[in-house]
C-alpha cells in the first residue's frame, strides 16, 4: 500500500513539472505583446519596451519559467499583468464563485440522477425507463447556454424570483448569493445530470444481470434491497469516475454558463486573461487546476476503495 | 401575537413602497461589456478605463462634452498668447481630490510633467509632445508653453489620459483611483462590478445619482434579459443588436442611436504588392457596396464614410460619392493595373463582430471582381502583433475609435504603410494653425486626398446604440470620446 501511494505521489509531481512545462511553453508561443495591449495603439516602440523591461518580459525565456516555477513551489503566483494584483487574490475571489457553484450543481445533478438511474434500470424497456431516457438524451442534447436563457427568462425576467445575472458577493447574505447562484447551478447540474443518469443506468443494469444479485433475490431479498443495498453500491464506480470528470469541468471549464449569468468565475478570469496576455494568470491558475484535478482523481481512487472493500486489500 | 407582527410588517412595507414612489431614485446600474484592466486613464489604453473614469471620478483641465465641444474643467478659463504659444490656466478653487488633498496648480505641473517625461508610461504620450514647460504661477494658475502654436491642445487637455491627478495617489490610481470628480471608487469586485458614490465633497455642481454600479455583462445575450428584469437600467452602448427591434417596441426603454469616432475601415497594407499600385485601391473601393456591409455588420445603423472623418464632426465632407460602387468600373481600374484575372489576398478580422461580419461581406463582394479573400481570424493580441506592429497583412477591418485622428496616416512607420508627402504636409500645417476656419479647410484637404488616394477603404461610422430606462434622463446620446459620463444623469418621475 505505500509503496502504491509513493508511486502515485511520484506520478502525480511528474505530471505537475511536465504540465508546468507545457502550459509555460504553450502561452509563450502565443502571438502578442501584453505590453502592447495595455498601452494600445498609440503607445510610441520606447514605450512599449520600457513597460515590457518592467513587467521582467525581457529576460530570457528558461530564467522566466525557473522564476515562475519556483515561485510555484514556495506558493507565490506572481502578480497579474493587467490587474497588478497578486494572481492568488485574483484566484480566492474567483473561487469563492467557482467552488460553491461547482460543488451546487454538482449536488444537484446527482440528486437528479442516481433515482433517475435507479428508476430506468429497474424499469429496463419499460414505457418509463424510455421515457426517462428520452428526457436524459434531451438534457444531452439541448444547449446549456440556450437553457441558461431559458431559466433567466421564465425566473428573473417573467417571475422576478431571482437576479438575471451577475454575484453580489458573499457579503450580501448567504441567501442573497445563493439565490444568484441557483439558476447557474441548474443550467450546469441538469446537461450534467443526464449523461449520469444514463451512465448510472447501463452500470445498473449491468449489476443487476450479476449472478449474486439472482442469489439475493433466490434466497429471499426483497427487490428493493437488493436494488439499493447490493446493486447500486457495486455500480456506484462508473458514476463516481463520472463524477469526479465532472467536478473538475465544474470548476472551470463554465465559461458560457458565467458568460451568460455574468459570473464572475474562475472561467471567465482565464479566458479574460489569455485574450489580454495576461500570461502570469494563465499559467498560475492552470497549474492550479492541474493541481485540483489529480487531487480530485486520487479522491476519487479512494472512494473507489470505500464503495468495494475489495479494492482495499489489492496493490 | 403572531398576527400583529405580520400587520405590522406590512404596514412598514407600505409605508416603504409609498415613500419610495415619491422620492426619485437616486442609484443606477449601467451594464458594460468589458470589464476594464485597471481604473488609471494615464497609465492603460483600454476604452473601459475612460468609460467609468472619465468626468466621474477623474477631471481633466477641460473637458469634452456629448457633442466633443471642448468645456472648463478644472480650469475656470484661460488665456493664450498672441503667439499661441503659452496656455494661462484659471484653475477653480476649493477642489480637493477623493483622499481630502487639495487640489492646486502644483498637481497640474505634476500630471503633465509626469505624462511627458522620458519614462512615462501614458498610452496618449503624443498628446503632450509640443509642452516644453509647466509653471505653477501660484496655487491658482498653471502657464503652459509649447514649441509652437497647437491647434487642438485645449482639446487634448480635455482627452481621457489627460486627467490631473494627485502627486501623493498619483501611483495607485490602477486600484484605488482617486481623482477631483463627482464621484468616487466605493468598491470594485473584480470580474463583476465597479461602483461608484457620489463624492459629498464636490467641488462643483453635485451629481443627482448617490451611487453607480457598471456590471460586466460579456455576453450579448444575456444583456437583454438583464434589462428586461430591471437588474440593468443602462447601457451606454449595447451589444446586443438583433434584440434592438424588441427593446426599441417597448416603452420602458429608451433606443438613443448616436454617434462615435470610430471609423471602420478596410485597411490597406500600401506597400505590398499589388495594394501599392493606386488603380488596386480604386478597384478595392469601388467593387465594395458599403449599405450591404452596414447592413451586415451594424444592423443598418452606421453612417456611410468616404474619408477618415466622422460625420458628426465639424469639417466632415461627404466623400461617399467619389468612389461609386461599379463593379465594370472596378474591373477596368484592375486591368489598368495588369491584374485583370484578379488576385488572391488574405484578410485578418479581429474579434468584433462588425469586422468578422463585414469580412464576409466583403470578401463576397471582391470575389465578383476576381479578387479572392482567404479569411483569417485574430484576437486582438494577434491583431496588435501581426497587424499593427509587425505588418504582416494584406487587408484588415477595424475601427479606429481615436477623436480627431485623421493624422495617423502621416506617422510614419504606422501600419497602413501609407507615405504621401502631400498629405503630411497639410498634417504638418494643421498641427501648427490655431485659426478654426482655416483648419476646418486643411482638414477638408486631409479628407479629399485620403478619399481619392484610397490608403484605406472607407466603410462606416460605427454607432453608439444607448439602450436605457425611459425614466433616466442625461445619458449621453454620443460617443465623441468613451465616457459614459453620469454627472447629468438622474431619474424622472
């Protein structure tokens, strides 16, 4: 077991240093100047030359990264180009938005999906499990942002029950910011929430053609127990790698769904800051989410091991 | 017990309802698009800077009004020499900036010294080439010389990055602006929301709203539903324009269609081949239709252009006509250059919709003459690297926003590539002539040249399409310069 924890820990700073490298290298072959940006188009060459010198995009390109990269290790981001604020403030700001919306939607969409997935796959071919998955393949299929338009129009434009857009801050009261974040959440959870349920399902249905599920019912289970306590556990890991896929897209992959309710996420603040070359942000924040999603799927091992004690003794 | 605290809950709420239908509103949310780098108008290039900053918080020595009318700012009135040459400054009393420093000539000396020294970082530095000295006389007059008499410094005084600011601040205005304006920075939650509140200390006529909030609002499509719900009462200049018919039904709203500085071109790059042979760029300019394009690319609302001059400016001269759209006509001027096959170019489109739009357009429109377009879409980073610095393009769409910048196509080393003496020497002379009827001439002479000689094909005036509550009255309907300017704004009843 340590020495299968010790490989992945290695694994996973390789993975850290080789994604450090690339992101590096990916931003700096991007076209563009941020200096240029900032001072625009009447700035004279001197000019744009004197704030590159500032802002240290003169010096070469490995002192740069070994800069960068060991400001990583002790913690240090840098500070944003544009905003000339440290990028971690910058980050806590976003995360404060991102985290609770991600992990909201991510609440709600399993809340829809595992009954949805329980409720087809026990009604397999059935008018109700068609029905059910027909609903799912609409969820897949209709665009979120459209969705999003959708929800804004019926609750805040018609109904006036929540803001149409935009995040007061968890200052405002936590009821206040919740509410902001509802129709956000919904709009992301329920695209989410159908290719669970269809996932929850066929892991089901494939349990439940499992000859120990035949032995429990042969020596007396009732369905439902057998459904909730034995089949739904064992075809619980597909839907938790899902899960776990799902959360780190959560996180910041929202782009159009904050664009749409003017949120201000982690989303939008990395594609604000790679259209205005605000390099230093990109790079910090994708390392960071690199971070979050190899901590998220060594989590999600774990939980491996909780839902099949048989995982526990392997490795 | 229950029953009397809901009797008198809803006692109170009446009582609240009926008050605040007497009193006029006193906050306002305006919705932007972009969300501005930094809030200092002397150390970035981003038009969202001057859109909140401008005339709230910061002041200049004059300002720009809704019609670009140059008006006292900080400075009551002035005097200049019979030579033209020194500006004496009249500055008002009793100013202080946001911080509670008072505001005096020294502040003036060091704004401008500051915005023309060697190492200055201001994005309009060229604004303040011709000073070569700042003098506070005494607390209440600044004298300002220059190398030779300049025809529009009282107007670049009153630019964007021409705002005075205060020695002591003068290196945190980026976060914390503080400026002499009626309102003040209140807080700013990046990536959502700036507002602003009326600064009680003003030192001239107070401003009618208590608070306003810009929100970022990036997408079009959700700016119409946050002006439905009431969230928005204002856009100074709204996105979304297929929805514009919507709103413009709808008498909550009004639909104020303005003007701005923003030429839209086709810029030429003039020293490639074959774009340096003149009888190209006559093709180019008569083998496009521009109604097609404005239809296309500003839903019909752009006022045609012939020249780098906007329409609502004095001196505009009509220039559409000098140029037709004749497709035979453009074919001769090909084959009087040897391309009568045609050719093939590329053409870079920025990411504004009215350059992608119009890009289609035109490369249709070339097509007919044999002139094949091969789109290729930039970011704007691409944009300033490729196009602007590097000047590796053929063709490229973009409006230039700058006020009164029919000089650039005398800079040399600018991306157009364009080098007519002729030109630059009436430039030369109207930089240096102060007498208005006289520049309202050369500037016609600038215009005609332009229009004949084709550097860029002239497409459009972008408009301002402001979209804002009916009761809200003040707004500006023109952009002369990208402020949205709340100093006027209040609500009606």
């Amino acid at each position: 077991m340590t020495a299968y924890l010790l490989k992945r820990i290695i694994i996973a700073a390789l993975t850290l240093v080789l994604a450090s490298m690339v992101v590096f290298a990916v931003m700096e072959i991007l076209p563009g100047d941020p200096a240029r940006l900032m001072l625009g188009l009447n700035a004279s060459a001197d000019q744009i030359e004197m704030l590159r010198n500032q802002m240290g995009l003169n010096t070469p390109l490995v002192l740069r990264y070994l800069h960068w990269a060991g400001g990583l290790l002790s913690l240090d981001f840098g500070r944003s180009y544009t905003y000339s604020v440290p990028v971690i403030e910058l980050v806590r700001e976003r995360i404060a938005v991102s985290l609770p919306l991600a992990l909201i939607a991510l609440a709600l969409s399993t809340i829809i999906a595992v009954p949805v997935g329980v409720f087809s796959a026990s009604r397999q071919g059935r008018a109700g499990d068609t029905l059910a998955m027909g609903a799912a393949q609409l969820g897949v299929a209709v665009p979120n942002f459209w969705f999003a338009l959708m929800l804004i129009y019926l609750f805040a434009v018609w109904l006036h029950l929540v803001p149409a857009g935009g995040f007061p801050g968890w200052g405002a009261g936590i009821w206040t910011a919740l509410k902001s974040l509802l129709l956000p959440a919904i709009a992301l959870a329920l695209p989410q929430a159908a290719i669970l349920a269809r996932v929850a399902r066929s892991a089901l249905i494939e349990v439940l053609n499992e000859d120990y599920i035949r032995t429990a019912r042969a020596k007396g289970l009732p369905y439902r127990a057998v459904l909730w306590r034995h089949a739904l556990r064992n075809a619980m890991i597909p839907v938790l790698t899902i899960l776990g896929l799902q959360f780190a897209f959560l996180l910041a992959g929202t782009i159009i769904i904050e664009n749409v309710f003017y949120l201000p996420g982690l989303g939008r603040l990395i594609f604000q800051a790679i259209t205005q070359r605000d390099l230093i942000v990109v790079e910090s924040i994708v390392m960071l989410l690199v971070t979050a999603v190899i901590l998220i799927n060594l989590l999600v091992d774990f939980s491996y091991a909780i839902v099949d004690p048989r995982l526990r003794g392997r490795q | 017990m229950k029953l009397w605290k809901t009797i008198l809950a809803a006692a109170v709420l009446s009582l609240a309802a009926a008050t605040s239908a007497f009193a006029a509103r006193t906050d306002l949310t305006l919705g932007i698009v972009l969300e501005p780098p930094h809030l200092d108008p002397t150390a970035g290039a981003a038009a969202a800077i001057g859109e909140v900053t401008y005339a709230n918080v910061f002041e200049g020595l004059t300002r720009i009004d809704d019609n670009g009318q140059v008006q006292p700012g900080l400075a009551e009135n002035w005097t200049v020499s019979d030579d033209g040459k020194v500006y004496t400054f009249k500055l008002h009393s009793g100013v202080k900036f946001h911080d509670g420093s008072a505001f005096s000539a020294d502040d003036v000396k060091f704004s401008l010294d500051r915005a023309r020294a060697k190492d200055s970082l201001n994005p309009q530095k060229q604004l303040f080439a011709h000073i070569t000295d700042v003098t506070a006389v005494d607390p209440a007059t600044v004298k300002v010389t220059l190398d030779g008499p300049q025809g529009s410094f009282l107007y670049d005084m009153g630019q964007v990055a021409a705002v005075i600011v205060a020695k002591g601040s003068a290196d945190g205005n980026k976060d914390k602006p503080i400026g002499t304006g009626p309102f003040k920075l209140d807080h700013w939650a990046k990536g959502s929301e700036i507002t602003l509140v009326k600064n009680p200390d003003y030192w001239g006529t107070p401003a009618a709203l208590d608070k306003a909030t810009f929100r970022i609002v990036p997408d079009a499509a959700a700016a119409v539903p946050a002006l439905l719900s009431g969230d928005i009462q204002a856009f100074a200049n709204m996105p979304a324009q297929d929805a514009l018919a919507q709103l413009q039904s709808d008498p909550r709203f009004s639909v104020v269609i303005g003007s701005t500085e923003g030429e839209t071109i086709l810029s030429i790059n003039n020293k490639k081949p074959p774009f340096d042979k003149l009888a190209v760029r006559q093709a180019l300019a008569s083998a496009i239709d521009r109604s097609a394009i404005i239809a296309a690319a500003s839903n019909g609302l752009g006022k045609p252009i012939g020249s780098h001059f906007s329409p609502g400016d004095a001196g505009y001269v009509d220039l559409t006509g000098v140029y037709p759209h004749d497709l035979a006509k453009a074919k001769e001027y090909l084959k009087e250059a040897g391309l009568e096959n045609g050719f093939s170019a590329t053409i870079k489109l920025p990411p504004v919709p009215y350059a992608r739009d119009g890009g289609q357009v035109i490369q249709s429109q070339l097509k007919e003459i044999g002139v094949n377009l091969q789109i290729i879409p930039v970011e704007w980073a691409e944009w300033l690297s490729q196009v602007f610095t590097n000047k590796d393009y053929d063709l490229t769409i973009v409006s230039h926003v700058e006020p009164n910048d029919i000089d650039i196509y005398s800079r040399p080393g600018y991306y157009f590539q364009y080098d007519n003496p002729k030109f630059n020497d009436v430039i030369e002379e109207l930089g240096t002539t102060v007498d208005k009827d006289k520049r309202l001439k050369l500037l016609g002479v600038a215009q005609k040249i332009l229009a004949h000689d084709v550097p860029a094909v002239y497409l459009f005036e972008l408009p301002k399409i402001g979209v804002w509550d009916a009761k809200l009255q003040g707004m500006w309907t023109n952009w002369p310069i990208e402020a949205d300017d709340l100093t006027k704004v209040k609500w009606t009843d």
